[in-house]
C-alpha cells in the first residue's frame, strides 16, 4: 500500500517533520513491505522553513542572528534557493519566544523579522517569501521597516518606541524601506484585514496577551499607521482593507505597503513540495495537527489536503493532538476519519509530553486497520 503522510505541526509539541517521522516509524514496524511517503506541510507559521529545507535538499540554510519580540539576541535562519530567499517570521516574532507573563503586544516588536529580510537580500535573494503565522507582535510591521531604514516618527520627527501602542502618535517613516528591488511574498492563509471587527487587533491580540481595553487602543493606533503606509509609492489602494493585511500582527499589511504580494501557504507549500503528485499516487492519505477544530474547516492545512484527497477518491485520516470538530462536519471537507492523542492517551498532559510515542502507536494501529 501506498501510504501518503502530510501533517502541519502539533503546535507546542512536535514539528510537522518529526510528527511525520513518528507516524511512519510506527506504520513501517507493522507493515514494513508498504510504501510511506513523507510529506510534512505548513502554512507559513511556524515550521515553515523545516518544512521547506526537508522537501529542497538542494537549499542551503543560512544562521543569522537577529532578536525576538523584547530584543533580545535569538537565531533566526533563512533558506536559499538559488535566487528566492524563505525566511520564517515566527524566528523572530514568534509567541512561543515570549513566556506567558511577556505577552504584551503593546510593546512587542517585528524588527528582527526585518533584520533577517536584510540577511535574505544580503545573501543574493531578488525574491524573499515570508512566511507569516504564529506571532507575538501587533505592530503592522513598524519594527520591520525601522530595520529596512523606514523607522516610523512622530510628529516631531523622533523614532517611536517599539511596540503596537506608540504607532497611536505616528506622523511619518523616516525614510523609504532598502531591500535592493527584491520581490516580497507573504505566505498565509489568513485572510483577516488590518483594522476592525475583523482585523487583526480583535481577532489575534487577545492570543497574544492584549486584554480588551487593549485590543481597542491597538486597532486605533493601527488606523493611525495605517495612513502612514499609505504614503508609501509601492502601497496599494485601500490596504486596510485587503484579505491578509492582518495576518501576523499586521505584517501582511506592511509587506503589501512594500509592494510585495499575498499567496496562500499551504498553496506555495503543496507546490514546492510537489504535494500533488504524491495524492495522485496515494492509496491512503495521513494528515494532522495540535488541534484539529472549527478552524481546521475553513482552510487550514488539514482541509486543503482533505478536499485534495476526495476530489481524487482517496481516503483521508486525520491525527491530531485533540479533536473538537463533528464527524458530519470533517466529513464535509472529505475526512474519513479522525484518531487523537488524547484519546490514545486517555490524558490530556500525556499527549502533550509525548506526542512522538502517540503518533508511533496510531501509526501501528492504523497501518492494521488499513494496510491490505
């Protein structure tokens, strides 16, 4: 049997590569005679880069040192292949670098997002794809254009302090964004605009700290910057409003000002990982996640392989760490069905402590229910 494995990560746990890993080791010790292809996915959040280097042997990745959220020094990385440059926002702006008590995004910034941007067109790149997820930071890309030589300014001409918060007094940018001409893409699948009921104060600020007195100061001081975007000659009409400016705290919004475009992640990576080849060869399709829910429904890396999978009649089964969508509705985007760590472990804390020996067991399970 052919067996196709294309999992995103199980956020905070294991990386959709080593999950991929485990869930073949477990299925080859059952049934050792079947063909399992790996194919770990994202879309653009965090793993995005692992993701890529482990489908492009042939690409070199680059260290650099850059900062999080706070400043501080952390080592961020950027994939080179040939001319176009990957780099991954979550390595400099990512949540999971702040502890519970540093979620402020009030104050967090994205410079060290633009600090590897400038390593990429360093390094050769004429086009940069970044992949936006999992951030820490609601600052619309001002940190990110203060490392590119736009620093935003108040209407004295003084740089703002870093964070969301100060961008309420932006007059200006100090200059134009240097990045040699590169080509920019932001990879996401999120479609949020940049202000509003919607935008991305409302809907992400609370997860990254922001309470609700908060969340309106934000989207208020965002509006302000927005303007200021808008001044720049490569934005585009109505940026606020366009699917994306929200994404990752507002980055989407800045990369646009830029002049650069929105592509969807999980898109780019079914494509550079020649995902679809493999689903038309495959027998069966293993797909997961952290979290497999209501938003897992709408878009996400396990619905795109899982409408992929049913357009084709193949099989499609989900792991993932819990599950909260209904079977009516996972059926609707072509799961057959759907098997979790919690329930493996009957424990929630075990199935966060040991989700490799989780995905090991469920990939021997399956590999008897399915393998003929």
């Amino acid at each position: 049997m052919r067996v196709l494995v294309c999992p995103d990560k199980f956020a905070g746990t294991i990386s959709a590569v080593s999950a991929a890993e485990a869930f073949a080791e477990g299925w080859r010790a059952v049934k050792p005679d079947d063909s399992v292809v790996l194919r770990p996915l994202s879309d653009g959040g965090p793993g995005f880069l692992a993701v890529l280097a482990a489908a492009s042997p042939s690409a070199k990745l680059l260290t650099v040192p850059t900062t999080d959220p706070l400043g501080r020094p952390v080592e961020g990385h950027v994939l080179l292949d040939d001319d176009t440059a990957y780099v991954e926002s979550a390595e400099a702006c990512g949540l999971h670098l702040l502890a519970p008590g540093e979620r402020d995004p009030k104050h967090t910034t994205s410079f060290g997002l633009g600090t590897l941007l400038l390593a990429a067109v360093e390094a050769g790149a004429r086009t940069v794809v970044v992949g936006l997820g999992g951030s820490g930071t609601n600052d619309a890309g001002a940190g990110l254009l203060a490392a590119l030589g736009a620093a935003p300014l108040d209407g004295t001409g003084y740089a703002l302090p870093y964070g969301g918060a100060a961008l309420a007094a932006c007059a200006s940018l100090g200059g134009v964004p240097r990045l040699r001409d590169a080509v920019l893409v932001a990879a996401t699948d999120v479609d949020n605009p940049l202000l509003g009921l919607h935008g991305a104060s409302a809907v992400f600020g609370p997860q990254k700290g922001a309470g609700r007195e908060d969340v309106f100061l934000l989207d208020g001081a965002l509006s302000r910057f927005a303007g200021v975007l808008a001044t720049l000659p490569t934005a585009p009409e109505g940026l606020a409003d366009l699917p994306g400016a929200g994404a990752a705290g507002g980055l989407g919004a800045a990369l646009l000002a830029m002049g650069g475009r929105i592509e969807s992640g999980i898109g780019l990576v079914r494509q550079l990982t020649r995902l679809d080849g493999e689903l038309d060869e495959a027998g069966l399709v293993v797909t997961g996640e952290g979290s497999f829910d209501e938003q897992s429904l709408r878009g996400k890396v396990v619905a795109g392989v899982a409408n992929a999978a049913r357009d084709r009649g193949v099989p499609c089964v989900v792991v993932a760490g819990r599950i909260a969508a209904g079977r009516r509705e996972a059926a609707s985007i072509g799961v057959t069905e759907a098997h979790s760590l919690v329930e493996h472990f009957q424990s929630v804390e075990e199935a966060l402590s040991r989700p490799a020996d989780g995905l090991r067991a469920l990939g021997g399970r399956l590999a008897r229910q399915w393998s003929h």
